[in-house]
C-alpha cells in the first residue's frame, strides 16, 4: 500500500515512527507492504516512488524544523514490492517546496492519504479539502483531524461512499482508546443508546493534579505546558472544545445523530478552583470534564463523579462507557493523548483498509 502523508506535527512523526517500528511484522502478520511514498509538512513536499526511509525523514524534520532542502533521491526503504500505476508520472525522488497539499495529490501515484494536519474547528481546513480531493481520484482517507468531521461529517461520508472508499478516524477520538471502530466491530448485534466518558486528556491531567496536589488551575496548566501535555495556547482543550469535537463526532458515527459542533453544549474547566475540589473530595466526588452523547443530549462540562467509579482515572487517561440494549454498560479506557499512542489508531486504521483491499 502507497501512503501520502500530509501533516508531519507530533501526529505525523508518530505516524511514521509506528511504520518503522511495525512494517516488518505487519507484512509478516497480513502480507501487507506498507510503503510511504510522500510527506508534507508545512513548508515541503517530499517523495520517493520506492518508498522513502522513515528514519531518515524523522531525523532530518527533528534536526531542521521541517522538510526543506531534504534530498529524496538517495533516501529509499528498497521497499519496491507494490506495482506502481504507470499512467501516472512515478519518476519524481525529489523535495518539492512549492507545492501545496492539493497539488501533491495531483502529482503523486498513492493508495491512501493519511491526512494529520492541525484541526481547525473554524473552518475544517486544509482537511476538508484533501480529503474530499483524495476520495473524488477513489483513493481511501484516514485521519487523526477533528475539525472537518465535527463540522462536516455527512459531506464527507457521502463523498466516500460515492466513490467507494474507505475512511477512517479512529485516531481523531480518545487516541489510543479504540472508541469508533469497537462498536462496529464488536458491538454489532447491540443499539449504543449513550455514550458517556472523559475524552480529553489534557484536561483530566489538569483536574487529577489539582485534585492531588491541591495546586491552582493557573499553576497546573503552567506544568502542563512545560511538559508538553497541554498546548501553548490551551483554549481548545480547556474550554472544552476539543471534547466537544469528538462528542460529535461520536454522535454522528457512533450512535447516528445528525449533528455538528454548533449542537453542543459546552463548558470548560479554567474556572475550577481548588476549593471546589476540596468540597467535591469530601463529599467522596472528584470533578470531571464530562462528554455525554446521545438523541437528547450533546454536552461537555465538568461534572462530579463518585471516587470509586470508572470514571477516577487519573493523567491522560481517556474513558468511555458504552449504553447498550443487549450488553448493558461497557467501558473501555486507554492513553488519550501522545503521538505514538495516537498513531497506533492510524496505523490500525491503515491496516484494516489493507486487509480488506488486499493491497
């Protein structure tokens, strides 16, 4: 399988580092041969028709900021197994710096785009437009991004099945947490009538060290910052915005509700103090950034939960607790944050498309 990756920020590198870890017993595994021919970071384009060597790529992004000047023509895996589409122009072994992401997927012959460029829950681009670029030429898509599902989730399906591809997101909800693709896959004689859980991992870490430490919000966001758990501008996650994007997300995969990021009620947690969570760890509460999805309900604030309960789980831990007709409550829990975590629900993702496929 040819992959363009398009967007190489903690996602990306991950992304990549997961290949090089598991292409080898992936293709010993499934038969797969997974080859990326094409990166792009926000100021270059490179590609390699052989397939270029992740390592390389990592380490010359990691040393020079991004991806100018990286010479491609020496930088190959030898991984040369896939059949290449000789209607398309697969001479190219060259750093191209003056191409924008749509015009790399003119130029490239690829299988899947794997598209984890920052989410931008204004406007849902550059992955709406990508995305939609890829399935329109029958490529399959997948994505960690959560700003054009959260606004355009229906368009975006439609446009897959029109063109009979595949898309997937697992990665764009609860990271490592297999939240999407579980229900379909192992629920499927049960109705998910609710979901409840916490969904950002930035916040819980923020809520579990005041409660532990008894530190204010302003001085735990600053360790959080410093540990590179929350971002230099936090708003997306302590406002809640962020946990609302997958609650739509969610809403319209999951549980089917026709639904966007205007739908939800929101709340943050940067008015929390630590006397509320003193009173709530009396009371035997701890207080939560909440998400609750279902027909009647799409809300995220923070709310209190019994100490012994499956929603005291501490760091960056994200939770979910599925309602079913047939299975009752099921909860699942997994790292919520991180790039190798969050690569690991691409990689998977990547990895069902080929097996279905068989590339």
């Amino acid at each position: 399988m040819k992959i363009c990756l398009i967007g190489l920020g903690a996602v990306g590198q991950g992304v990549l580092k997961a290949i090089q870890l598991k292409k080898e017993a992936i293709h010993e595994r499934y038969g797969l041969n997974l080859k990326v021919v094409a990166v792009a970071d926000s100021k270059a384009s490179v590609v390699n028709e052989n397939g270029l060597d992740e390592e390389e790529v990592l380490n010359y992004k990691k040393e020079n900021g991004s991806l100018l000047n990286f010479d491609c023509r020496n930088n190959t895996n030898n991984n040369t197994n896939n059949n290449t589409n000789n209607n398309t122009n697969t001479n190219i072994n060259n750093n191209m710096s003056n191409l924008n992401g749509i015009e790399l997927l003119n130029t490239i012959d690829y299988d899947s785009l794997v598209e984890a460029t920052p989410s931008n829950i204004k406007t849902g681009e550059p992955a709406k437009s990508l995305t939609l670029k890829a399935f329109s030429d029958k490529k399959h898509v997948v994505t960690s991004n959560k700003g054009h599902l959260a606004l355009f989730y229906l368009e975006l399906i439609s446009s897959a099945n029109k063109n009979n591809v595949e898309f997937k997101f697992e990665a764009s909800v609860g990271g490592a947490m297999p939240i999407i693709n579980f229900p379909e896959e192992s629920l499927s004689s049960a109705n998910i009538e609710s979901i409840v859980g916490i969904l950002n991992g930035t916040t819980n870490y923020i809520l579990s060290r005041m409660t532990s430490e008894g530190s204010s919000y302003e001085n735990v966001l600053d360790e959080s910052k410093q540990l590179g758990i929350a971002e230099t501008d936090p708003t997306m996650d302590v406002e809640g915005i962020d946990a609302a994007c997958k609650t739509v997300i969610l809403a319209n995969s999951v549980l089917g509700i026709n639904s966007t990021y205007t739908d939800v009620d929101v709340t943050g947690i940067s008015k929390i103090t630590p006397e509320s969570i003193n009173l709530a760890k009396k009371e035997g509460y701890l207080i939560k950034l909440i998400a609750e999805v279902s027909s009647v309900k799409l809300k995220v604030g923070p709310r209190l939960v019994k100490k012994n309960s499956p929603y005291a789980i501490g760091g960056t831990l994200n939770m979910a607790t599925l309602k079913t007709d047939l299975a009752e409550d099921i909860t699942i829990i997994g790292k919520g944050a991180g790039s190798l975590e969050t690569a690991s629900a691409i990689l998977t993702d990547i990895i069902n498309i080929g097996k279905k496929y068989k590339f």
